[in-house]
C-alpha cells in the first residue's frame, strides 16, 4: 500500500462507526455510541441487516429518483396548468427534509431510539403514498408526496446505514455499497411500475400499488435489520451519548467551505437530467412515454455500475482523482445534453450521465474524515455540509424547470437553458474539487492519492 493509502487509512478511523464509504447525502457518519456493544465484524446476522437496508433505500432514495416518472406525467396530463418548475419543487422539497431531518435526528439514534425512528418513518412514507392516490391537486400532491414523504424518511434516514456501518469492520466498504445500490434499484423498479401501470389503472390505482410494494418491502425489511440484532442500544434506555449538531470553529475552517461548496455545485446540477430526462424524450424527441420513461430506467441502472466500478477504482487509486473526474465529466455531458437529437444518442447520453454522476454518490464520505481529522467534530462538521449542500438539491431543479420557461414560446420549453445550467454548475463543482484536492495536498502533508 502507498504511503498516501496509508495515511487516508488512518484518517478514516478516528471514528469506527462510521460508513464512510456511504453517500455524502445518504450515509452521514456516526459517532462512538458509548452503550452500544463492540462493532460485530460480519456474519449471517450482518448479511441479513444489508439485505434489509437495501430494501429501506430501495424505499427511501428510490422514489426521489423515480421523480422524473412523475415529474413527466404531471406536467403533461395530471397538472397541465402548473410549470415544471412548480411541479418539481414536490420532488426537491421531499429530498430536502430527507436530507435535512435526518441529520437532526441523529440524537435520536445515539439514545437509542432506532426501532421507533424505523417503524414510525416507514408508517408515515406508507401512509402519504396512500393518500397520494386520493389526490387531483397540486396542494395535496405537495403536502402528501412531498413534505409527508420528506418527513417520513428523514427518520429513517440514518438507521439503515447505521446499522451496517457497525456490522463490520473488514467488509465494510462491500456493504455500505451493496446497501446504496438500493436507491438505484429502487428508482428501477418503481419507475417500471409507473410505466406498466398508469396506461391500464390510471393515477389512483397505480399510486396505490406502488404504496402496497412499499409496505410489503418494509414488512420485509424490518425483520431482517431487527430481528436478535445486538448492535443497538435498547429502545430510549438513554445510553448512549447524543451527538453535537452544530461546531462553530468549522465556520472558520478553509478546508470545510471548499468541501462544501464542491458538494453544494456538484449537487445543485446533479438531479436535474434525473427530474427532467423523460420529458425531454417525450416533448422534445417525439418518444412515446413507455420509452422516456426507460430511459430513467437506463440511467439508473448504469448508475449501479459507475457506483460500484467507481468505488472499486477509488480503492486503488485514492477518491480525490475519481471524484474531480466524475465531476467534471458529469457537466460537461449536461452540456453535451444539448446536442442530443436521436433516440440513439438519447440512450447514450443516459447510460455515460447515469454511470459517471451516480459515482458522486458514494465518495464524498470517504475524504471527509481528511478534511476534518478530528473525530470529535467529525459527524457535526459533516452534517454541516450534508445540510448546506440539502440546499442545493431543493433549489437546483426548479432553477433549471424555471429557466427552461425563459425565452420559451406558449407550450415550448427552452432545454437550452436548462441544461447549460445544470453543466456549467457542475463543471464549477469540479473545479472546485481541484482546489481542495490541492488545498487537502498542501495542509494535510499527504500523498497525492488521497
């Protein structure tokens, strides 16, 4: 192992709880929690909490990245009198609470309080999909698939991956990535059933169906994450050791902002092709809605792989380069977004976005304990960034919706300026990157490969 290996090793386990190779807005790390048992090193037991976590995620990020399914059919057939930034504020003000509850919630977890932030997250997600089905107005549609949805799974934000992280030792990396692999997944299977589905049952039935899939995998799930689980402390025993939400000194901190504000661009771009992909094949290439809707499909699927060819990547070469790479790559291909003209390079343009963005998942975690050595601010220091860069993905989506209204004639959509927009602050991301990566070089007096 190089030298730089060895020094990221060792920055990466100041806290030994933590999935640091989870995603950035998925996984935050963990601190020690003093009443828990000793960190389990794999085993059937563990094997059997991944294969739950997966079907939680499947659940918890799918649905924001099937949101192109329903961003498409609202804004032609369901709420045709709404723009499509309106209509994608429901997509991002789900993800934001996500994002932002779930990092305030983690005092809840160092108490002790997994099962109930389990089993009351997946009741209210269920509960709103259900009650989706009864609505034929924007309002409710907002109050139901966006902020009960973002409530509901911001509690089950965290334990998921918690229990993972604290699974293993050894293994730890090949987990945490088969456990995110369950968004992807997720957005696969609940965008085919849009797809098979609205033509034949209509909106009521097929939202219904897709809250009996979510029931079943959470009936499914929680046995297999709870059952003789003995890495959590017992239900509000009050134990454990809750951990601080805020650090002031990170305000000061260089390394902090140019991590943040790498995140904060990267992810301001990042769900725009996800949100906006179907209704460019269906109103700008004349595709039928059966084959826009796949093409999130594709996406998604190539997702799995750049996550996991990424991370393998990532492993032998350190994360900065990947990471820098995936980045930029990822813009630039927004912008080349505008160039696309056939069904061909359609399909092309999702598989190569889909690959390299969906490698953006899964390493920012991994140079985080670099940028704060200090295990004591880690988990507040990240969840700073996490809740900053919760911004980006609310807002991104209908900036870009709202921009594709500029200049537009009455029924047209200006893609241009949608998709300039997305690439370029993606691009600026990635320089960014540059400049911590140097910065992270320079500071920390490590290798090159970080």
């Amino acid at each position: 192992m190089s030298e730089s290996g060895k020094e990221q090793k060792n920055f990466s386990s100041y806290d030994d709880t933590s999935p640091v190779n989870a995603t950035d807005e998925e996984a935050p790390p963990l601190p020690p929690v003093v009443s828990s048992p000793p960190i389990q090193d794999g085993g059937t037991r563990a094997w059997l909490q991944v294969v739950g976590s997966f079907l939680v995620f499947a659940n918890l990020w799918g649905l924001p990245f099937a949101f192109g399914s329903f961003q498409t059919y609202y804004q032609l057939d369901y709420l045709p009198n709404k723009s499509a930034s309106s209509i994608s504020w429901i997509g991002t003000v789900s993800t934001f609470l996500l994002i932002v509850i779930g990092v305030f919630t983690g005092p809840l977890f160092d108490k002790g309080f997994f099962r109930l932030m389990l089993l009351t997250g997946a009741l209210v997600e269920t509960t709103a999909f259900f009650l989706l089905s009864l609505c034929d107005t924007y309002w409710q549609i907002m109050l139901t698939q966006g902020i009960m949805v973002g409530l509901g799974n911001g509690l089950l934000y965290l334990p998921g991956l918690a229990l993972v992280g604290r699974s293993f030792k050894k293994h730890r990396s090949i987990a945490m990535a088969l456990t995110t692999c369950g968004a992807p997944a997720g957005a696969i299977i609940y965008t085919l059933m849009f797809e098979r589905l609205i033509g034949n049952l209509g909106f009521a039935w097929t939202i219904r169906c897709m809250a009996f899939f979510m029931l079943g995998a959470y009936l499914l799930s929680f046995p297999l994450m709870l059952y003789r689980a003995t890495n959590i402390g017992d239900l509000g025993s009050g134990g454990g050791q809750a951990r601080k939400l805020f650090d002031a000194t990170a305000l000061r901190d260089g390394l902090f902002w140019s991590y943040s504000f790498s995140n904060f661009f990267l992810f301001f771009g990042y769900m725009v092709p996800f949100v906006y992909i179907a209704a460019y094949g269906q109103t700008y290439l004349d595709l039928d809605r059966s084959m826009a809707l796949i093409m999130i499909v594709i996406a998604q699927a190539a997702s799995i792989v750049g996550r996991l060819a990424i991370g393998y990547t990532a492993a032998r070469i350190g994360v900065m380069i990947p990471w820098i790479a995936c980045g930029l790559i990822s813009g630039i291909l927004c912008i080349a977004w505008a160039g696309v003209e056939s069904e061909g390079s359609f399909i092309a343009f999702a598989v190569l976005y889909g690959a390299f963005s969906g490698a953006l998942i899964p390493l920012p975690p991994s140079v985080f304990p670099i940028v704060c050595p200090d295990p004591k601010v880690l988990g507040a220091r990240l969840g700073m960034a996490q809740a900053i860069g919760s911004v980006a993905s609310l807002i991104g989506s209908p900036i870009a919706g709202a921009l594709a209204e500029v200049n537009a004639a009455p029924g047209e959509t200006n893609w241009l300026g949608l998709q300039l927009f997305s690439g370029l602050v993606m691009v600026a991301g990635g320089c960014q990157l540059i400049g911590l990566w140097i910065l992270l070089v320079r500071r920390r007096q490590i290798g090159k490969l970080i």
